[in-house]
C-alpha cells in the first residue's frame, strides 16, 4: 500500500510559490484601474487594413478617424457632424455647396480643407474606367457616376455639381482622406496592397495609432478635434472572434463597452449593477425570400413565381411570435423593407399588412389552385407535383445571426398548411455560392432566410429588390419595372419629401408582391461599465454611422 | 540504418506534395467565391462589376486548370506561398510568421508542461498501480482527456478572470499600459497563463492515460520478473527495464503532438482571443482566403509529417529491433 508523504522541504517550497502569487497576479500592469483614462471596447470584428479604398471591413475602426461630407446620421442630430459644417443644394437641384468647418485641422496639424474633400473624390474619380479602378472598398466609386465636377471653390467651400438631381453629395459615406498622405498612392497601391499603417491622419475624434492584426487597435485623442481634444486619455479596441470573452471583460472591468452579446450574456450582465445593458435598432432585417427565378436558377416549382402563392405564404409568418419566442423581444417585428429606424421613410403599412392567420393562408392557397388533390397532406401546384420546398438559411457575415428557433418556427408553419419544407443550414461563403446569380451557378433553392445589413439612404435600402442587383444584393431575383422606375426615381430625387412619396410607394409595391417577407430588425444587444467612463448616451450605440460617442465620454467624476 | 531514414525521408517528401495538391483542390471545392466574400460587409449596392474587380485583382478570373493549379504548385516549390486576399495583399508566409511565434509559445509550452507532468505521472501511476496516486491521477485524468479544452477555458476564464479578477481572460499583453520591460515580461506570462492552463490540461490528461497504461503492460512482463528475480531493485528494474519500453507509445503520442504545436488549438485560441494560427486559420476560412489557407495547412501537413519523421527515428534509438 502506498502512503502519502511529504517532506518539510516540499512544504516550504509549496507555501512560498503560493506567497509569490499575489505579486505575480497584481503587478502593475495587468491592475484594471480606471487612473489612466483609456476607453476599453470590444467588439467582434476583424479589421483587414486600415485602407478605406482596399476593404470594406474597415468601418471598425475607421470611423473614428475619418470624417463622412454630411452622411446621414449628420442629418438626423446637429450635434454629429461630418467634414462639411453645413450644405445647400442650388434652385438648378444640381449644384452642391458644402461649407466645410472653418480653421479645421488634420491631426497631424496640417490644415484640412476643401481640398482635401475634393482630392477624395476626385482620386476616386480618376481612378473610373482604368483596370485599377477604386470599386473594391469601403471609399468606391459607387455614386460618382452622376457626378458632373467637384472642386474647391475655397478652402472652406466645396461645390459638387451632379450631372441628375440626387441627394447622393449629403447621403453617401466615402471617408474623407487627407491630400498630403494619399496624393503619392497609385490606384493600383490604394485597392490593393497599401496598409495604410499607423499612426493614421484624420479629422475624427479619435486617430488610430497602431493596429495589431487579430488583437486590438489602439486610438489617441486628436488634440486638433474640431469641437475639442476628446476628454479620456485614448482607446483600446480590442478585436474578438466570439462575444464571450467580451461578456467576460464587461463582468471582471477590464472592458468598458462591448457590443455584439448574446441574449443569454446580456441577459447575465443586466444583473449586475456596475454594468448598464442596452439594446439598440440597426439598419440589419432578416428576411425570407422566394425565389422567383424562372428558367435558369429556378426554385423547385412555379408557384414561387405566382405572387398569390407568396402573398399566402405571408399569412402563415407571425413575425410577432418570432420576435418573442425566437428573439426573446430584442427585435422589432418585420413589415416592410424599410426598417422602423429609418423614421423619415419608415412606414407601417398597416392599410395592407398581412395578419397571421393559417386558415387565412390556406383558404388564400386554395383559391390560388394549391389544393391537396390527392389527399397526401401536401399541396400540390399547378403543374400536380407536390409542394415540397427545400429552405436554405444563413446569416450574412458579420451580420447579427438569424436564431436557428426562427427558422424552425417558420418550417413548422408553412408544414402545418401543407407546405412540408426541408432546412439547409449554410455558412456565409457556401450561402453566398447558392445565392449568386445563377449565371454564376447560384440558385435553385425555394426559400432563402437571410439578411442583410444595408447603409442608412432609401436607395440601400429599397436596392435589394433592383433587377440591377440580380445575385448581389437581390437575392430574389425578383424583377419589376414599376419598382425599378421608382427606385431611379428615388435615386434622381433632391427632395426630401418627394423621396419619402416615392419610398411609400415603392415600399408598398415591394410588400404587395411579396418577392421578400420581412421577419424581424434585430436589435444590438451592447453593455458598458458605469464605474469608469461616462457619456455613452441611451437608446444609441457605439458609432451608429458616425464616430458618436467617442468624442464626448469623459472619466467618471472629471 | 541510412537506408532506412532515406525511405523515410523519401516518403515524407511524397506526402508533402501529395498535401500541396490536396490543399489546393480541397479549398475550391467547399462552396463559396472568395471574389464575393471580400466583399462582404459592404453597405451599399455591390455590383457585378465590383465583383469582377475583385477577381481580376486576385487572379480569380484564370482558369483554375492550369493556370492557377501550375502557378501554385510551382510557386510552392520554390517556396512562394503567394498572398492573401483577405489580408490585401501581404505575403502569406509573413503573416503566418507573424502568427506562429503566438501559437509556438502557447501550444508550446502547454506541451512542454503537459509532458513533463503527464508522462511522469502516468509512469509514476503504472508502476504503483492501485495506489492514491494512480487512483487520483487516472480518475481525474479522464476526466480532462474526455473534457474539451475550450470548455475547460471558459471555466478557467470565469473563475480566474471573471469571479477572482486574479489572471486576464483575453489577449496576449495589456496594451496602452506603459510598462517596463520585466513588467511586460510577467503581463505577458499573466495572459499565457490560462490559455495555456485550458491546453495543457487536457494534453496532461491523454499523455497520464498513455502513460500509464504503457507502464502497466510493462510491469507484467516476464522480463520483469526475471529482472526481480535476479534481485534487482525497483530503482534499477524501472530505469533499466520499465522505462525504456514504457516509453515507446509514449514517444508516438509526444512526437504526433509536437506535429500538431503550429496547428494551435483553434477552440482556445478564440476563448482567449489569441491572435495565433487558430485565429487566422477561422478568419481565412471565413473568407474563403486559398492561398492563406494553403499556407497554413502546407505548414500544419509538413510538421506532421516531420513529426512523424522524428518518431520513426525515435523508435529506431529506442528499440533496437526497429533498427534491423
């Protein structure tokens, strides 16, 4: 039999590791004070470069650099503005004239000017039509088809002159970049292998000063801000895979601010009293789509192309239930293509909306010609073959992921009606394979849940129904030329009350069609730290298209 | 002897340019069209026409056969392992260097650590089977081989990190703190400590069941009992005897790990936001990034196979019968 022992000698060893751990565990660095004034986010992201013409995942963190002309949010609050301090638009509704703010400054000291809006776009420009054309990032050239010139009338007056009315020179969000550090960059450089590399120069709040690829960014106040040196002493972003260790560092205070959480983390975290938990609409809507293919590409039979087959379809979805029970509420239940946060054009379509009602939608069926003839329990369509629809699901990436709850209720509706469907679960890469246009081998699905994440302007967000974007954004590859004509419209459309008549009506013709059923807007479930840093407002998160609230946190009792 | 390490050696090349072609097909058969994914995230209306820009830009528009399949294979042997679309640009070996110190340290060093504790404690448990020791050591080592390491990671973070507040949860150094070069040394070591906790656990527990179990066969053995009978005692009978044979799936399963130390361990490093090879690895897969992907797996495959390579030379000092 062996017996325990242990030398007196092994004892004191054991006893002045253990007296050694504190030290090791508490030294300075690792201590999370709230003494040196640093913001700490997290969020899950990715950053692959800090160039806005090479990548379109530069917005985190970007946007705390780089200054938008106007952009929307500019529009929406006076406090959030962009490069330019105001805007007209001329009696020709042609003629732009920005002011841009008086005696600005890049962080690097240098004046930042008109010019240097107008290189920003004029390097765009320069770039059209050349095989290194700058389409590929973030700063494109996606818009600057109807532009006519731009130029700087001085260095605090910039003039864009479109060739249509558009109200494109206030909606777009190309990242203003300074003239003296892009001037020398070939197209060829900027959309391809130009890092951009820290420390960066900008007009926003908060410069990026180094970036560690998979770790963090680090940001330093820029002491020539327009309205201020921001009050804390800089910010660290740090990057994450997985909103775990972002729920963690909210609870143990190395973490500030995190955005990104899970029902269950946030949930978890509204417990605890040093944090504040919110939730914030974004511009995000998850959606089913038909697909309405005919030839190449189609779906498994016809009736996905017969609107009284998808309008049916409608009154089988209780988008309330899937915000409750799949959402546990933190979403806002689905109606129209335009999400409730766009309160300019949002509308409620309450004169024609669907109410969820099974019999409803079987009744619906039945006077479509989708009856069960045979008496299997499954509809038959017009041609006598079964209605048996294969659903393919998936959530764009980087999107707020579409609960796997939602996508099971909506199957079990539409079985319940006779409609048996069979679900794909798809990862982004292999859900964008199915969904490309089917010149390029996507399609032949039936149902699609997905979604989509489009920019604050009426053309983003009505574009995904466009027969222009046919295996990009339009998903359906729904085409309507009463739909296309408004979109254009919208789009040559300085007013802003003629553009929300024509976002109505586009809107309504979209949900009467029914090529898309809106499910829900997912809420962003956020939490950040009362007892270090304050000034994160409410009901708003972190840099909802502007570099908000980074200019204007503060440490706690300063 | 020579001959045989030359068939080795030979079999190891083989395999490798077997993996460079394998890797190649493999990644263009998963569905996606990397050209599409670079452009996911974008807000406004992405056209056609972007999306052809981005696959001229990456080469994507060639025809798979030959041209893109000769390109890399040639490319490969001359050691050009291209560059990545996701990362625009940057050479793929650069950023896998770039990565690979962060995952060697963790990976490393957890089985470093998980092969002196586990080996020896298996050993230890063998030879006096039955005992606390054995009994502690094998019930408890289960119970970490059979536990995934990331769970454990999550347990380590909530109750080291979260509830303690003693150790870091995430990361590999604390940026912005203004340190000196010994504080920044043991900040580092703060923040390798539970990554490395939550890896080498579950490697200590494989390497105490291996162990163990080796030892056991080997103690009933009869030349074990000759050696007893001719009156050796247990010190010389374990070194002598035990040891040496105990060793042999000991050295298999130590040099197969050793294989997979560039590989990371995927699942920790995200717990832990480790920016590795695992890191990288999810980031390229996300975005359909071949060539980062064929980096990597090239990499992973070659440690394999040198790994391999060691343990076959391994065996050959260890067991004499393997040298004829």
């Amino acid at each position: 039999m062996n017996e325990w022992s242990f030398g007196r000698r092994a004892v004191m060893k054991a006893m002045l590791a253990v007296s050694a751990a504190p030290w090791v565990l508490h030294s300075r660095a690792f201590a999370s004070s709230c003494d040196d004034h640093i913001v700490r986010l997290g969020g899950v992201t990715a950053p692959d470069t800090m160039n806005p013409f090479a990548s379109w995942n530069v917005y985190w963190p970007l946007v705390f650099t780089y200054d938008w002309l106007v952009g929307v949010e500019a529009q929406r609050y006076p406090d959030r503005k962009g490069f330019a301090k105001e805007w007209s638009v001329g009696d020709d509704t042609l003629t732009w004239t920005l002011k841009i703010w008086p005696e600005m400054k890049w962080s690097d000291g240098q004046p930042a000017t008109a010019r240097d809006a107008a290189f920003t776009y004029n390097y765009l420009r320069g770039s059209m039509g050349t095989p290194d054309e700058l389409s590929v990032g973030w700063n494109n050239t996606n818009g600057l088809q109807n532009v006519e010139s731009i130029r700087a009338v001085d260095d605090e007056t910039l003039q864009i002159v479109t060739k249509v009315p558009t109200r494109w020179p206030i909606d777009h969000h190309t990242m203003i970049v300074p003239e003296h550090i892009w001037k020398g960059i070939s197209y060829a450089d900027a959309r391809g292998t130009f890092r951009n590399d820290p420390p960066l120069v900008g007009t926003g709040p908060m410069i990026v000063s180094e970036f560690q690829q998979g770790q963090f960014v680090r940001l330093t106040p820029n002491a020539y801000f327009r309205t201020g040196q921001p009050a804390t002493a800089g910010v660290i972003f740090h990057l994450f895979n997985t909103a775990d260790p972002i729920a963690q560092g909210l609870k143990s205070g190395s973490l500030d601010y995190g955005y990104g959480l899970t029902v269950a983390q946030w949930a978890d975290l509204s417990k605890d009293s040093a944090i504040l938990v919110g939730e914030s609409p974004v511009d995000q809507r998850d959606y089913l789509a038909f697909n309405t293919a005919s030839g190449d590409g189609a779906g498994s039979t016809k009736a996905l192309q017969d609107v009284a087959f998808r309008d049916a379809i409608g009154y089988a979805i209780d988008q309330k239930v899937i915000v409750d029970r799949a959402m546990r509420g933190h979403a806002a239940h689905g109606v129209g293509a335009i999400p409730p946060t766009h309160a300019n054009f949002y509308s409620d379509l309450s004169d024609i909306r669907r109410h969820f009602d099974l019999a409803e939608a079987g009744r619906r069926l039945d006077a479509a010609g989708y009856r069960d003839t045979n008496s299997d329990g499954m509809r038959e369509d017009k041609e006598g073959n079964s209605l048996r629809l294969e659903l393919i699901t998936g959530s764009g990436s980087g999107n707020l992921v579409i609960p796997v709850a939602a996508v099971q209720l909506i199957a079990g509706w539409l079985g319940q009606i006779g409609i048996p469907v069979s679900v794909t679960q798809l990862d982004p890469g292999a859900l964008d394979a199915r969904t490309a246009a089917p010149e390029h081998g996507g399609g032949g699905w039936d149902l699609l849940i997905t979604n989509s994440y489009p920019s604050p302007t009426p053309q983003d967000l009505l574009g995904f129904a466009s027969s222009k974007q046919i295996g990009t954004g339009n998903r359906s590859f729904w085409t309507n030329a009463k739909f296309d004509e408004l979109l254009s419209e919208i789009e040559t459309s300085v007013d802003l009350e003629k553009s929300k008549e024509l976002v109505d009506q586009a809107a309504r013709l979209l949900y009467t069609e029914a090529p898309y059923i809106m499910l829900s807007y997912p809420f962003l479930l956020d939490a950040h730290r009362k007892d270090c840093i304050e000034g994160w407002g409410t009901q708003d998160i972190l840099s909802m298209n502007t570099y908000f609230p980074l200019d204007r946190l503060k440490p706690v009792n300063q | 002897m020579t001959h045989r390490i030359g068939q080795i050696l030979i079999r190891a090349i083989v395999t490798l340019l077997m993996v460079a072609i394998l890797n190649f097909i493999l990644f263009r058969i998963v569905p996606g069209d990397p050209a599409r994914l670079l452009l996911a995230g974008a807000r406004t209306a992405v056209t056609a026409k972007q999306i052809e820009a981005q696959r001229q830009r990456w080469g994507l528009d060639r025809p798979l056969i030959p041209d893109q399949v000769v390109d890399y294979l040639s490319a490969t042997l001359h050691g050009d392992l291209g560059f990545s679309f996701k990362f625009r640009g940057r050479y793929v070996a650069d950023l896998i260097l770039e990565r690979l110190p962060a995952t060697i340290v963790l990976v490393g060093l957890a089985q470093f650590i998980a092969i002196l504790c586990g080996v020896v404690l298996g050993l230890y448990a063998g030879w006096r089977r039955g005992g606390a020791i054995d009994q502690i050591a094998t019930g408890a080592s289960l119970a970490l081989y059979s536990t995934p390491s990331f769970w454990v990671g999550m347990l380590l973070v909530v109750v080291f990190s979260t509830a303690l507040g003693w150790l870091p949860g995430y990361g590999v150094y604390s940026p912005g703190a203004t340190i000196g070069f010994f504080d920044g040394l043991l900040d580092h070591l703060r923040h390798l400590a539970l990554p490395v906790a939550a890896v080498a656990l579950g490697l200590i527990g494989q390497y105490v069941v291996v162990a163990r179990a080796a030892m056991s066969d080997v103690v009933t053995e009869d030349y074990m009992v000759t050696a007893r009978a001719k009156g050796l005692t247990n010190g010389q009978m374990l070194v002598r005897h035990a040891f040496r044979n105990a060793m042999l799936p000991v050295v298999t399963l130590v040099t197969l790990n050793l294989g997979y130390v560039v590989a990371g361990a995927i699942t920790v490093e995200a717990v832990f936001a480790w920016p590795g090879i695992g890191g990288l690895t999810v980031e390229a897969l996300n975005a359909r990034d071949y060539p980062v992907l064929q980096g990597i797996f090239l990499l992973l495959g070659a440690s394999i196979v040198i790994a391999n390579l060691m343990a076959d030379l391994a065996y050959g000092l260890l067991d004499p019968r393997v040298r004829k």
